[in-house]
C-alpha cells in the first residue's frame, strides 16, 4: 500500500482472476477458454490487418464489426455496442446506467465483478439469493430497483434462464434497465438478442472470448435500444474513443464470417460437457445442469478444496472458489478437449480412489 493512493483506491476489493499459470506441462480448465483455437480465416484477417495502417489510429466507431455483429444477430447497427471485453462493456454499463437512486439486483452467487463495480462507481446494490438448487428466480426480481443484471447461463453455476422467464423479469420491470450478460449463451441457450425490439429497457451482453475462441483479443459488444447503446457511447468517447485496435476489428468481423467453424466448435463443446458430466455422476459428483462450456460440481463426501490441490499436484487446474459457504465445496470444471477431459477424469478417479 502506498502513501500516495487515495482513500478510494485503498478501500478498494479488485476482482480476481482466474489463475494463468507458468508451468511446462498442464491441463487449465479453470478460466472457461475454448478447448480449440480461433479460426483460420480470423488468424489470416489479423495477418492481413498488421501492416503499414498500424501507424494510424482504428475506426473509433468500429463500424465493420459493428455491421457483422447487426447482420449475424438480425438488429441495426444504432443497436450495437462494442468494447475491450466484454468486462469493459459492462463497466460502462455499470457507470453509466446503474448509478441509480435505487439499489441494483443481481444474484448473491453469480460473476463476482459486477460487486467490484459497484464498488468502483460507488453503486448501491442488493444482492438476491439463489434459490435452494442454485437457481435464479424471476419471482425474485419485482421489489423496488435501480437496475437488474445477471448473467444467462448463470456464472459459475451454468444453469439456464428460459427465455419466457427473461420476460417475465422485463415485463415486471418496465422502467428499469435489465441487463443479460450471455458470456456463455452459445453453449446451450437462446439469446435475449431476440427481446430487443419488443423491450427498450432490456441490454444484452456478449463475449467473443469463449465460443468464438478469442479470449486473448479482448471483444465483447452489447446490443438494445439505440438510446441505451447512444449512452454507452456517450461513457465511452469520454474514456477512451478507440477501444478496438485494427486487428481486433479484423479479428471479429471474420469470427462471425465463419460460421461453420463457429459450429462444430460450439457442437465439440456440447457433446464433450456431457461426456464429462457422465464421468463425474459415475464418480459420485452431483452436477448442475449446465449450458455453458463448463461444468458446477460438488463430490458427496469429499471436500472441494482437497479436490482441486490434489489435481493441481497432478498438473490439472479447476476454479475452487470456496465462498460462499454455500458453494465451498464446489469445482468449476472448464470443458476441454477430448484428450484433457479423460486425463481429468482419470485423475479424479485415482484421487478418489485413493
């Protein structure tokens, strides 16, 4: 701690990160990357975009990823947002749309940013219990507030909201902003982009690190009401007017150009998750039902911290979170690839044997 930092920053509880560690041989399925690498046609976009143009500043409007994100999800580009990750979409979301008279709502276990941020833009929030199967309720979401936000599938859970039950939070919420944060829709849900039209007050956010696979360009984007996206870009012309550098504009706009990669990543995905939730309820773990690209476990009699250092000794990394009490004894297992998943579930079963 140094001297020179002002109270704020003292008192501040930073999020942290899923752990990247340096080691020569391992199996990381803790931070929910995709299992294969991006596709060709990205990787030839970003060699394409790294020439002489580098000396010039991007497109601050980002126009050409904007008009792939509009055309691929059906919407105008006045309905589209885009950003350094989604983690810096939603911040200006938070600032720019949160700082309200009444607290803000969103699940007690859910992405422990969304408290660092109220933390950092001084946001009252009231956290709402998940209900005794870690889910989220709709029910829950009527009494007075300054804005709803929560993530569809729910993190680190995975469970899913319907999008009958996405409504009915909107409809009870008509002058508040409800916002869905579908990091990992792509594995098993359907998205809220659907709602927009029909709801001004509803703002949608995606990701391209997970099921497009390029965690490491930073590409997140929201979609909604022009006025709700005209607010964002009010946040974000006067914090940093070009967030997306030319090659991950590049990179982008040639992620949704090919879709069939798209697919059969997002099938590999799907088909491995319940490959591996059979191994795990073979070995006596209970599995929440899942539509991300990862899986929310608990083993009947062995603890979860136990669990996830003897792993570690074996060089395989899972997320133990280990609060709340509730969810202590708890992995968050990231699907990997074929190869990856067995050498787990080999692992686990000498543990457990053991």
């Amino acid at each position: 701690m140094s001297r020179f930092w002002s109270p704020f920053v003292r008192d501040l509880e930073p999020y942290v990160p899923g752990e990247q560690p340096k080691m020569a041989r391992l199996v990381k399925l803790n931070t929910n990357e995709h299992p294969l690498g991006p596709s060709p046609r990205v990787i030839e976009a970003i060699r394409a975009a790294a020439d002489d143009r580098l000396r010039l500043y991007p497109d601050p409007d980002a126009t050409e990823l904007k008009d792939a994100i509009a055309a691929y999800h059906g919407v105008s580009r006045a309905q589209v947002f885009v950003g350094n990750g989604s983690d810096e979409v939603l911040a200006h979301i938070f600032f720019g749309l949160f700082k309200q008279d009444r607290p803000l709502l969103f699940p007690d276990i859910t992405y422990s940013f969304y408290k660092v941020y109220c933390g950092l833009y001084d946001i009252d929030y009231r956290p709402v219990p998940l209900d005794d199967d870690l889910a989220i309720d709709p029910a829950d979401y009527t009494a007075p507030n300054g804005g709803i936000i929560f993530p569809n599938p729910n993190a680190p859970t995975g469970r899913l909201l319907p999008l009958d039950a996405i409504e009915a939070v909107l409809a009870a919420n008509p002058e508040s902003v409800v916002v869905i944060d579908e990091a990992y829709v792509d594995f098993g849900g359907d998205s809220a982009i659907a709602l927009v039209d029909r709801y001004p007050n509803l703002l949608v956010t995606q990701t391209l690190s997970k099921s497009r696979s390029l965690a490491g360009v930073r590409i997140g984007f929201a979609v909604g009401h022009p006025e709700l996206i005209d607010g964002l870009e009010r946040i974000k012309n006067s914090f940093n007017s070009y967030p997306l550098d030319r090659l991950a504009i590049a990179a982008g706009k040639a992620a949704f150009e090919d879709e069939d990669f798209f697919q059969r990543g997002r099938e590999l995905v799907i088909e491995e998750r319940e490959t591996l939730r059979h191994a795990l309820e073979t070995m006596h773990f209970q599995v929440l039902p899942s539509a991300a690209n990862f899986l929310f476990c608990r083993h009947a009699t062995r603890p979860g911290a136990d669990l996830a250092a003897a792993l570690r000794e074996r060089g395989i990394i899972v997320r133990h979170f280990g609060k709340p009490e509730r969810i202590a004894d708890h992995l968050r297992i990231t699907v990997g690839r074929p190869d990856q998943n067995r050498e787990l579930t080999e692992a686990l079963e000498e543990i457990l044997g053991s």
